[in-house]
C-alpha cells in the first residue's frame, strides 16, 4: 500500500476535503465547497477501492477491447483522439455510499457524508464509437472493465465492474480523457475512465485500461454477491443475506443538498437568508424542490434552468427566520418519474447504499 508521504501527497491537492480512515486513499469536501456549478477540481471526492496506480506516461497508455467482438484492438490516447470524434457532457458522479453515515443502524462501507458527489465537464469520446470499431457480435450484452489498482492487502484488482451494453452504447457514455476542461488528475483515473452519467460511480472505471465485451453480466471484483446491489425486498438488519434477492444499482436516486448556508450558522429572527443548493437524478430530469422550515409550510424553491440532463440543478430560496432558538430547513427534491427524497430517514438497506433522505440543516436563532 501506499506510504504516508504519498497520501500526505494526495491529501495536499484536496484541500479542505476530510481524509476517511480507511487503508486506500478516501476524501470527501464540505458541502460549503460543493456550492459551484462545476465542482472545483481540488474540492472533488476521491474513492479508491485500492492503491493508485503510478503515473503513467500518457503516451505509454493503452485501452484494449477484446471478448466478444470481430476485431480485438489497442488503442493509445493519440488513436483515441484522432480516430474519434470529442465530446463534452457535464454529469454528477455520485458513489452508491453517498451519505451511508446517515442509516441507522450503521452498515458496512465507508462512513461517507453528503460529501461523495461532484458535477463536472467530461470531454473524451464516446464509448460506443469505440466498441463499434471494434465489431460488437450478436451475443454482446454486457461490458466489463479490468483495471490496473490493486486492493489494499496487494492481492487482485480493486474493482473490475461494467455496464450493460445499452448504458455503454448510450451517447452521453465517455471514455473521458478531461474534467472541468484540465487533463484528468491521477486521483480521478488519469490518463483514462468511463463516464456513465447517472449509474453510481463504481461503474466509473478510472485508470481504464482493458474493456471485455461480454456475452454474459460481469462477474469482476465487486459485481457480484450484495456489493453495489439494492436488495428488492426489505431486509431487517442482522438478518442473513441471501444475494438472490439483489439487483444492480443502475442508477442514483433524486437527491439534493444545501450548499447555502452551512449547518449550524447563526441568524436572527426575521432575517431573510438565501437557501441555496443542488438537486439533481440519475433516473429522470429534476422536477423541482421544496424547502420545509421545521418540516411544514412547504415554500418552492426557484429552479435554474436545466441546461443539461446529467448536470445538477440549482435551487435558491429565501426563508423568513421564525421566532425560537433554531429552525430545521430541508430541501426535498422530485424527479419526472414521480418519485420524492424521503423525509426523515431513507429505507434501511443492508450495504448502505443509495441515501437520498431530504438534506436538513439546523440554523441557530440569536435573540
Ligand atoms: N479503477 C478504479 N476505478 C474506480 C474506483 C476504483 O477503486 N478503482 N472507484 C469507483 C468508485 S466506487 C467511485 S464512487 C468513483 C469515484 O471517482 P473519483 O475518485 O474520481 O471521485 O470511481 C470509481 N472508479
Ligand atoms: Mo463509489
């Protein structure tokens, strides 16, 4: 694994970001930091399952795809960029744990806040462009990748997840070579990572170096079993998991937090403050978002336009601050399938994934 001066050396690009405990390197920014369009390269989430892989030298690096295809090929970043057309999409990337700190009882997993998430510009070129070069047979139904990261204890790849191929096919699907226009940090999978707007992260393969076309789901490093899948019925925590009961996570659910003001700030009775924040889906366009003070009297919020499918949306609205000592403001966003964040606390589910449960925060009133 890696010595403390290299995550020191990781550490000191992600300023104000809080460093999990876990052996691979983790981080997540306070949400204050999170209150921009395009989250600030510096203060972006990290999510290692394992180590980071050296820096390559970009002009070393290959992508294969092999499997079920007619023509087998290697491709260097130059055959990327010059064979096929770039592309930019602006996506959320959001981890499946996003938030897992808030189910009780707590789960296995990393302890993350609200802090997994980040929007950002992707340029690279799209995935299927280069799967079609390489003659998708019949029986192609699924994409695996194979990366370079080893888990911590050295021993296999860290993670090695895929998509179904209609997610790889889909046009907003990158092999991302930028973010936020800069050249992909190592911590975020320089030279090369798949962007899969919408699915959770984990299917955002970093350091991509070999794609598997597959006649078959993947069955890598963290495919299988209860890792990334929501079980479909209820599960009573301590009970005995059974994997057949579980599914895929395919796509993050509404959500919203508030970057505007930070928890805990104090006001006054009276005082007008700007609640302001981000709300977006994985499944289906943001439809709006409501803001509870105290959990009643529902004010909606002003929505920016929605520019961009996979990119989030800004929510401002403005509160009167009540008499009393503090006041619970909570942003609740919907999406066009009709569905709601939770209030409260979201559905227990037995690895922590997927917590949407409507962003609170208390603001303390001064007299
Ligand atoms: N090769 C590789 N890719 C990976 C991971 C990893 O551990 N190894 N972690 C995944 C997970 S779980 C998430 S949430 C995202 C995080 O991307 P980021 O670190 O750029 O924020 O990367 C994904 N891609
Ligand atoms: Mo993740």
């Amino acid at each position: 694994m890696h010595a403390p001066s290299v995550f020191d050396a990781f550490r000191a690009t992600k300023p104000g970001c809080k460093v999990l405990p876990d052996g691979a390197f983790n981080c997540e920014p306070e949400l204050a930091r999170l209150d921009a369009p395009l989250t600030p390269l510096d203060a972006f989430f990290v999510r290692n399952n394992g180590d980071v892989p050296v820096d390559a030298d970009p002009k070393d690096w290959t992508l294969d795809v092999d499997g079920v295809v007619d023509e087998p090929a290697r491709f260097t970043l130059d055959d990327l960029r010059t064979r096929f057309e770039a592309v930019s999409v602006t996506a959320v990337l959001e981890c499946a744990g996003n938030n897992r700190r808030a189910f009780d009882p707590p789960t296995d997993g990393l302890p993350w806040g609200r802090g997994a998430v980040g929007c950002a510009r992707w340029t690279g070129v799209r995935l299927a462009d280069v799967l079609r070069c390489c003659g998708l047979r019949r029986e192609a139904l699924y994409i695996g990748h194979h990366p370079p990261d080893r888990a911590v204890d050295g021993r296999g790849p860290a993670l090695s997840r895929g998509l179904p191929l209609a997610k790889a096919l889909a046009p907003d699907t990158l092999v991302a070579f930028s973010m936020n226009d800069a050249p992909l940090g190592r911590l975020h999978g320089a030279p090369l990572r798949i962007v899969a707007p919408g699915f959770p992260g984990s299917a955002w393969q970093k350091w991509l170096s070999r794609i598997e076309v597959r006649d078959r789901l993947h069955d890598g490093v963290k495919m299988n079993g209860t890792d990334y899948r929501l079980p479909r019925r209820g599960y009573e925590p301590g009970e005995p998991l059974d994997p057949a009961d579980f599914d895929v996570i395919e796509s993050m659910p509404v959500n919203a937090m508030i970057t505007t003001p930070v928890d805990a700030v104090h006001v006054r009775a009276g005082d007008r403050v700007v609640v302001a924040g981000y709300a977006w889906s994985g499944r289906a366009p943001v439809t709006g978002v409501e803001i509870l003070l105290d959990g009643s009297t529902p004010l909606v919020a002003e929505m920016e336009s929605a520019a961009e499918r996979w990119g989030w949306r800004r929510f401002r609205a403005e509160i009167v601050v009540p008499d009393g000592d503090r006041v619970a403001v909570t942003a609740r966003a919907s999406d066009a399938t009709g569905e709601r964040q939770p209030l409260g606390t979201a559905p227990w589910n037995p690895r922590g994934y997927c917590n949407n449960t409507a962003h609170e925060i208390t603001l303390s009133i001064a007299r």
